[in-house]
C-alpha cells in the first residue's frame, strides 16, 4: 500500500519507501476471548470475513501516516478493485502522486521523489519532474509503483500473516475495534523487512478494517506507520493522464 518502509530496489534503481501500519499491543494472546459479533469464529476465521467483507465493498479512502528517521509523512488513497490514486506528501522521499488505470500506473513526482526513488540523476530528475511516467504491467517497477493502489492489493497489505493472535477490545478513530495480531505480507518479508502489524476491525457487524499498525525494520531504519480506513463504497473515479512517458525510455536514456 502505499508507503511502506520497506526499501525495495529494482534493476531499474526504483527505491519506494512505502508502509501500512503496526504496533502490536501487549496485550495480544492467543488465548483472548472471542470478539462480540463473530459468532464464535476463529482468528483466522474472524480475518477472512473482515477482508471478504471489505473486498465486497469495492472501494475505500486511506490516510497512511508513516514515521521513521524523526520524518513523517503521509499517503492518502482512493481506491476501486481495478483503478486508483494514491498522493504522497512530506516524506523523505518527496512528494508524487500515482494513479492506476486500465492497468497502467503513471507517476508523477517532484525532482526529489524522482531521484530518491526511482534512483535518477539530479539533472534527469530536475527534466522528469513534474511530468507523468507511465509503468506497464511488463515494466521494471511497476509491481512496486502499482503496489496497494487497488482495493485488492491494499487489502493484501492489511492482512498480517503468519500466526496470528487476537488483541483486547479498544476503540480507534472511535469505532470499538479488535485486533488481528501477525507477521508482515509476504511482499514485505521478501524485501528483506522485519517487523509486525495488527489489523483492527469493527467488533460489531459488518466488521470492516478500521485501521492497521505497523511496526516495520530494513536497511538499519525502523519507522512506525498507522494507516485508517474509511468511506467504505465510495465513488472513486480515475483518469489517465492526457500524455505521459514510458518508463522504459527514461531507463534507457539512464
């Protein structure tokens, strides 16, 4: 999803630091009750309706708010199962915006984004900014351009894994929630980070994701995101831009 602090880097030089959510409570355990509402469901059980429920919806908004290095920054997504756009502001890496459509993710950032995540020179950067770079599906990055702009990755984001453990009930962003206690995506761990994320959920009907915490550690730098979910169903509409470059041209000519 959006930003992850996990630094990811291609042939292409594509550094993307991009994080959901974390913070495992101390009071996870694998013995807690189950949460009002679930019918007696298992964890694991508990997080398959939250996600199925929420894929059903077909679209969300997302404010990801990253901490790390003393920096902080912030993601703000509205996203649909197929199309999407993310706005990153504030970070270390600059500021970009993304929007998926037709299969297609287009990019457009100020020079600092520009060098510090797709690895161009200062003078490339300082020519590309502000201009929208296309990535194919078949494209070097795209994967991590693409990644939790759509409701199906960003759920896949969500989702902790690994065992999983149930948290007390609490309330965030003033919803009665409990948290689904687990191991970062696959996609995470395969970068090379480490770290842990829980997943918070209406206790009550329909158990919609409410917000993830995420604890994430790569490359000596460890950071803090906190991403809520809201306006379950919303109209999200994207256009593609009216030009834009190939990425395979700029990698070329770098």
């Amino acid at each position: 999803m959006p930003l992850r602090l996990n630094s990811i880097t291609s042939s292409l030089g594509i550094v993307l630091v991009v994080t959901i959510l974390a913070a495992c409570g101390s009071n996870s355990s694998k013995n807690a009750v189950p949460a009002k509402g679930f019918s007696g469901k298992s964890t694991s059980g508990m997080l398959t309706l939250a996600t199925s429920v929420a894929n059903a919806r077909g679209s969300v908004h997302i404010v990801a708010t990253e901490s790390t290095g003393g920096m902080t920054g912030e993601s703000v997504y509205d996203i649909a199962r197929d199309h999407g756009k993310q706005i990153v502001s504030g970070g270390s890496q600059g500021n970009s915006t993304i929007l998926i459509v037709s299969g297609v993710a287009y990019l457009q950032g100020d020079a600092n984004f520009l060098q510090n995540s797709l690895g161009l020179s200062a003078s490339s950067a300082s020519t590309y900014a502000g201009r929208w770079i296309a990535f194919r599906s078949s494209d070097t990055g795209y994967r991590q351009v693409a990644r939790g702009d759509t409701l199906p990755s960003a759920l896949t984001e969500a989702t902790p894994t690994g065992s999983l453990t149930l948290t007390k009930a609490t309330t965030a962003d003033g919803v009665r929630v409990v948290g689904i206690s687990g191991g970062l995506p696959a996609q995470a761990t395969q970068a090379g980070a480490t770290g842990s994320q829980v997943l918070y959920v209406s206790e009550t009907s329909p158990h919609l994701p409410v917000e993830v915490v995420v604890h994430e550690s790569q490359d000596a730098q460890s950071g803090t995101s906190i991403v809520a979910f809201s306006n379950w169903g919303e109209v999200v509409s994207v256009a593609a831009p009216s030009s834009s470059i190939p990425v395979s041209s700029i990698s070329s000519a770098s």
